[in-house]
C-alpha cells in the first residue's frame, strides 16, 4: 500500500534513532532526536509511544521542559495525579518565564477539572505572577467563582476586561458575576 506522510517521518525518525545507537559517544544527538520524536508521537495522539521516548530521553539527560511536557501529558492524557504533583516541584529556575507561566495555567487546569478549587486558584495566581495577561485573570475569575468568591471573582473579571476591553467572552463572565454577587447578597 502507500505510505502516508506520517509513516514516512516515523521511518526517518526511527532511522535517526538507529544511528544514534550506534554512536555511543554522543548522547546528546540522541536524546534531541528522542526528545523531538516524542513530540512528534505526542501531536499523532500516539501518547504511549511519545511517553516512552520522553522517559528514553530523561534516561540519558535530565532536562526540566522534557519533564514538564511528559508530566503534562500524564495528568491530562491519563488522569495522573503524581505527575501533577512532579509537575508542581520542577525547579521553577530551570523553566523560562513563559514556560512556569504555562506550566501554572495547566497545573490550574487540573485542579479545578478534578474540582480542588482553592488549589487551581492558588496556581493560576503563581501563573499571573509570572506573566500577567487578560486570559489569566479571566481564569482566575472562573475558579473563585465556582468556589463561591464572588467579590473576588469580579475583581478578576474587571482586569481581565481592562487589558482587553473588547473580548466578549470577559464581558460576559463579568456581567455574569455581578448578576451572581446581586443573587449572593440577596440571600443574607
């Protein structure tokens, strides 16, 4: 039959690995390759494959963004709540600002999926002290409001809707809080 474009690069990506085995002098040509395969694997939905070379690769070197994405990959693909808590006790040194940043905001994520939301709202608040943007506080508004914060929950909205005045989505999630925080007040 004909090889798809995806059966092609798996080949190559194979071939790759294949020589790099038989160098045993450069380790680092061969976890770049088994660190970008696994990527490949990951975005094919291929998560076993992709996994095992991610731990291939962490085997050879350890490296913070390989930890971090294979992490990331365990607890949203496979509902592990170890690698969230591996994913919350990566050196934040070792991580660039963006990449704490998002790592936060997917550790959010999670919390508040399996609904623990006082952990997902003390994140996402580490995720805006790295980098502070409307989407941020528009999350953190979503997780103090389904923990009942209200007030709070405004605050966020607010920021959100200031740095980005015209997103419909914030304006509606504001509008929506205060109609909740009339709601709230009128039951005391």
């Amino acid at each position: 039959g004909k090889l798809n474009n995806i059966d092609i690069a798996n080949y190559y990506f194979l071939q790759a690995i294949e020589y790099a085995d038989k160098d045993v002098y450069n380790f680092e040509q061969k976890k770049a390759v088994l660190d970008t395969f696994g990527y490949f694997l990951v975005s094919q939905k291929e998560f076993d494959q992709g996994i095992n070379r991610w731990r291939q690769s962490l085997q050879i070197k350890d490296d913070p963004i390989i930890r971090m994405r294979l992490n990331m990959l365990l607890s949203s693909e496979f509902n592990d709540d170890q690698s969230l808590t591996q994913l919350e006790m990566i050196d934040s040194n070792s991580l660039s600002i963006e990449l704490n940043a998002e790592r936060y905001d997917f550790i959010a994520q999670q919390y508040a999926t399996r609904k623990q939301y006082s952990d997902a709202i003390r994140i996402q608040t580490k995720a805006l002290e790295f980098i502070e943007t409307a989407e941020r506080h528009y999350m953190l508004g979503n997780y103090l409001q389904s923990a009942q914060q209200e007030k709070k929950a405004i605050e966020q909205f607010k920021l959100a809707v200031a740095q980005d005045r015209e997103n419909k989505i914030y304006l509606a999630a504001l509008g929506y809080a205060y109609s909740k925080n009339d709601q709230t007040a009128q039951k005391f």
